[in-house]
C-alpha cells in the first residue's frame, strides 16, 4: 500500500479509500450489504494496508455508520485509521434535520460519534453545498467543532469551484479550519471537473478523493448497451441518470479493450489512469464482493503510459454538470 498525505495536510491517507456506503441495511437498497456481509471487507481492507475509510450519516439512514465503527473496533486501533464521514443530507423529519445550519452541523456531529462509538472523526465533509444557509455559519459551526475535538479536519463535497473557493477564503478571512479535500464526482467517463475544480484545488493545496472513480460500476462492465445489468446497476436510479449514453459506452469500450490487452481486470486500468491524474489523492472506492476490493489495491501497480492513457481518453465527449445535487 501507498500512504500519501491529504492536500497540504499532514493528514496520511492509503491511497485507496474503501467507501462504506455498501455496507448498512439491504432494507435501504438491495445491494447493500447487511452487517454480517460486510464485516469482512473492512477487515481484508485493514489487512490490504488500507487506513482511510469513508461513510456518511445518511447512508442507510446511519446503519452504515453503525456497521464501520463497530467493525473498526474489532479489527484496528483506533489512531490507525482514518475515519470520514459527512454531514447534510436529511436525518430527521423535521426542517432543521438537514442542511449545513449550525444547529444541524451541532446535532449531526453528535449523531455520528454516537453511531461510530468515536469520540472523534478524523475527516468531516460538508456533502453538499447549501443555498440556504450562509456559508459565515457553516464554516464558524465546523470550526467549532474542530475547537471541541470532535473533529480532526474538514473536508468538501462536489459544488462549484467558486462555491469551493468562496469557502476557502472565508474561512481564510476569519481564521478558521479551511477545508484539506475535495470529494468530487470525477472518473473517465465525467471528468468536467478537470475544467475548474481540479485546477483550484492543486493551487490551493486540497486532496482530491474522488467517489464513483468507476462511473458506478460502468467502467467495471457492471452494465451493457443491451440492457444487461448487475443486481447493484438493475436497481441504482442515481447511475441511471448519471450515465448511459452512448458516449459513456464508448468510453467504458476503451477501458475494456485496453484490460483485455494488458490481462488485467478493466476495473484496474481506469483506477490506474484515476491515481494517475495530477492531484488525486485517493478514489473512494466500493466493494461487495472481494475481487473489487483486491483489484482496487491492485491498480495501484499498474502503470499506464501516455499512449494508453491517450487511448482511453479519446471517446470522451462534454457532459453537464452532474453529481451537484
């Protein structure tokens, strides 16, 4: 395993990071892994040299919170890993159960330390940006509770590079914690984020750890143009509206064609062209069966050259935005 530092920080990180969303309650999504089903891949990541591990509040209404932090428990030290979790998706029913107020960031914070069983997480990432709340209070709320010791750093989800920037220079301003990453909507098939967000974040120093590094399974050849889908892409609404065009095929074609010629899985050469790409510290990377995890660490010795890379480039056409909501 490879351990590199986050942005500027001296925060080290695997340059893998197991995502936890797959892991909480079937009862949420059919592909998600209860408890017992999960439990293992966090244990062979530890075993891989994975330290960083991601989840959210809202994934399986907390179970996946739940699901990590006990497993981390029982299968690591506590100093040795790195935790990440997110805050403002809704979490209650009422108005103020979402979003990046103060008094949501308050209660939040609280909620997953008591679902993790931590008394700290080690990276907290706003998961959206919020028009509704100004971003003087979200940033005085996160720096507060960084002053508590709840929180070690803070982190960023996908927005627009002059949300991101409005933020790193209010919290400049004021003096308080500035964000140390970018988890950005970034992969072979969406890479609009090369236009702004990657060159903002290599200026100022922020680690870029980019979710859905496999176009939600597409790159992995989890779905066809015919139709032909795994049980996770059958009932994944959100990929659906994230990719599927022809375009995206051609893309997920080229990948495949490449890992066929280097007798490598096509999961290993799109990881190896994401790790490749200036500032990309560590792709959050999602596993329900072990051969996604090992061939995860394993792209991590694969080295692609710049004809490969310009192979795999060359069907990408422009996208919209997608991922901001």
């Amino acid at each position: 395993m490879q351990y590199v530092n986050l942005g500027r920080s001296g925060l080290k990180v695997s340059r893998i990071c197991l995502g936890a969303m797959s892991y909480g309650s079937s009862a949420a999504k059919p592909w998600i892994l209860d408890e017992p089903a999960g439990r293992p891949f966090i244990q062979r990541a530890l075993e891989l040299g994975i330290n960083y591990f991601d989840t959210a509040d809202m994934y399986s209404d907390g179970e996946s919170e739940r699901v990590l932090g006990r497993a981390l428990r029982d299968f690591a030290q506590r100093d040795e890993v790195v935790v990440a979790t997110k805050v403002f998706y809704p979490t209650g029913r009422g108005p103020n159960g979402r979003g990046l107020s103060r008094k949501h960031i308050l209660d939040a914070i609280d909620g997953s330390l008591q679902r993790l069983g931590m008394d700290y997480v080690d990276l907290y990432q706003v998961h959206r940006w919020d028009d509704e709340t100004p971003i003087e209070e979200t940033l005085a709320a996160l720096a507060d509770i960084v002053r508590a010791g709840k929180v070690r750093y803070i982190g960023a989800s996908s927005m627009f590079a002059w949300q991101f920037q409005k933020a790193l220079m209010t919290a400049d301003r004021h003096g308080w914690p500035r964000f140390v990453s970018m988890q950005n909507h970034y992969n072979l098939v969406y890479r609009e984020e090369e236009r702004e967000m990657l060159p903002l974040c290599r200026a100022e120093g922020i680690g870029v750890v980019p979710w859905s590094p496999l176009a939600r399974g597409l790159l992995a050849g989890n779905r066809s143009r015919d139709g032909v889908r795994t049980k996770r892409a059958d009932s994944d609404a959100f990929a659906a509206s994230l990719y599927g065009s022809d375009d995206d095929f051609a893309v997920a074609d080229a990948v495949s064609k490449l890992a066929a010629a280097r007798g490598i899985a096509p999961a290993q050469v799109a990881l190896a062209w994401l790790l490749r790409q200036p500032g990309v510290t560590a792709p959050i990377v999602g596993a329900t069966r072990m051969t996604h995890l090992e061939q995860a660490v394993a792209s991590l010795d694969v080295r692609l050259d710049d004809d490969e890379c310009a192979q795999l480039e060359a069907p990408y056409r422009p996208h919209r935005v997608l991922g901001h909501d």
